[in-house]
C-alpha cells in the first residue's frame, strides 16, 4: 500500500489557509470533472462550493492553492479530507503511469483529485445523475439545496438533510424539475431515516455487502451505488462504470485494469473517465 501524504505544509491567516506547494491540485480537473455538483467557477478562476454544511471559495496562486475565509478547525476537520489532501497522488501517479494508457490520461489531466464527500450528498447527486447532463445535474441539486437546504455557515444552502427529504411526497419535490429521480430521492431519504441503509457502514463493510445495500433503494443500481461508494465512502477500490468507462474498458483493458491499479481503481477511474469524456478516448 502506498503511503499517506499526512503532513501537508499549511499557513494560517486572517484570509484563510495558504498550501504553498501543490502541484497535484488542479481546481478545474478537480471540482468540475463529473464528481461533485456544487463548485461553480469564478470570473477570476476561482472556484466556489459547499459542503459539510459550510461555504469555500477557492483559488489557484502560482504553485499555491489558498482557502479563503476558512479557519484551522475548519480546514483540518472538513477542507483537509474533503480534498483528499492526505493522499500522496504523485506517488500514486508514478504507479499508475507503468500502464501506458494510465499514464497518458494522468499526463492529461495531473490535478486530478478524488474529492471525499458525505455520503448522502454523494447518493443523492448521482441518483440526480441518472440520463441526466452536468449542467442539469447542477441546476437540480442547486433547487434541492434552495428548497430544503440549512442555511449554510458563509452563506448558501446546506445540502438537504436525510430527514428533511424523508418528510416530503415526489410532488413536494416538483420545484426541482427532477422528473423520475424525485420518487428515488424520498425513497433514499426514507430507507436512510428507517435505518434500512445505513451510509456510515457503507464506509467500511465488504464492498458486495454495501453495494447491496445501497441497491436497496429505488433506483439505485450498481453504477449509482459504485458512485456513492467511491465519492462519498472514500471506497477507492470502488470503479464505477458508466458509458464512457464501458468504452474505456471495451477499447483496452477487456481482461480488466491493470496491477498498478489495484486497490486504487477507483482513483485510476477518474484520470480514465476525465480523458475519455474530454477528448472522446483520443489516442488513449
């Protein structure tokens, strides 16, 4: 297994938190790559988003990525997992790139980063997904966040929490223009509330046994689930497959990923998906 990244070299100030060296951080092959729905990009290419129930606007200086208006506490107990900032991703893309298709799509996009996100936020958004385009994807969870959403800490709206949804009927959720995927939403939220699918043990039981019970939901099938597992579980063994992995997975690996990604396909998935949906599998 490869070894953490633990200590990522953080300053402290009146403006929030400076990473002065980080070169496995692109914020746009990051936040707007098909893994979370929150980021929207800024005139001045900065990024801003929520999660955790708290508000970040981030940015690009030179080498340097800084947090803005964000506290230590915050930083260490939300920024720092929630970016996957203890994971060494050079160390992992010096393994991935032994597979000459591996290595081109880290070539393409190096700042890729696996973002770990609340579960439910994770399953909700992808059970939006479904047949369903980014932009869509973005306009329906910003209504979902606008309808049942807390105040979120820096302004904004939190992402609705399990039990808000649990409460309300498909029709309540019309404001959404969400069609079909509102009748899995409460679904989720009400097998969530009852204890039916329990998201913390998804986290950490047998990926079969979570996958399965994920699946329990209304809607909910292995791609939707995988999506959960990977982006909101921190399940990095997890490889989702959608149309574009099918393809990925048709034109070169049909015997399967190779053993530099092992262990780790979730996170060689991402660098595949990337490449592939950008460039149409290119000269992968």
């Amino acid at each position: 297994m490869l070894k953490s990244a633990l200590q990522i070299p953080a300053t402290f100030d009146e403006s929030g938190v400076l990473l002065p060296d980080m070169p496995d951080f692109d914020l746009a092959q990051t936040l707007d790559c098909g893994q979370a729905f929150r980021w929207e990009e800024q005139m001045d290419g900065s990024f801003i988003g929520i999660a955790h129930k708290k508000r970040c606007r981030i940015s690009r200086e030179g080498d340097a990525v800084r947090l803005w208006g964000i506290s230590r506490a915050s930083f260490e107990q939300v920024w720092h997992p929630y970016f996957d900032l203890g994971r060494d991703y050079a160390a992992l893309k010096r393994r991935f790139s032994s597979d000459p298709a591996l290595a081109r799509a880290v070539e393409y996009a190096p700042g890729i980063r696996v973002l770990r996100q609340e579960p439910w936020e994770a399953l909700c958004s992808f059970i939006i997904s479904q047949n369903n385009h980014v932009k869509r994807i973005k306009g329906i969870v910003s209504r979902f966040c606008e309808l049942l959403g807390e105040p979120a800490e820096g302004g904004g709206f939190a992402f609705p929490s399990p039990e808000a949804v649990a409460s309300c009927s498909p029709a309540d959720l019309a404001p959404l223009r969400a069609g079909f995927r509102a009748r899995y939403l409460v679904d989720a939220a009400q097998k969530v509330v009852s204890g039916q699918v329990d998201l913390e043990a998804c986290c950490s039981l047998p990926l079969p046994e979570a996958r399965a019970m994920l699946t329990r939901i209304t809607g909910v099938g292995v791609k939707v689930a995988d999506c959960a597992l990977l982006y909101g579980c921190g399940r990095v063994e997890c490889f989702p497959i959608d149309v574009w992995m099918r393809r990925v997975m048709e034109l070169l690996y049909p015997d399967g990923l190779p053993d530099c990604a092992r262990g780790y396909e979730g996170i060689a998935q991402q660098y595949l998906f990337h490449y592939a949906r950008t460039t149409g599998l290119g000269t992968v």
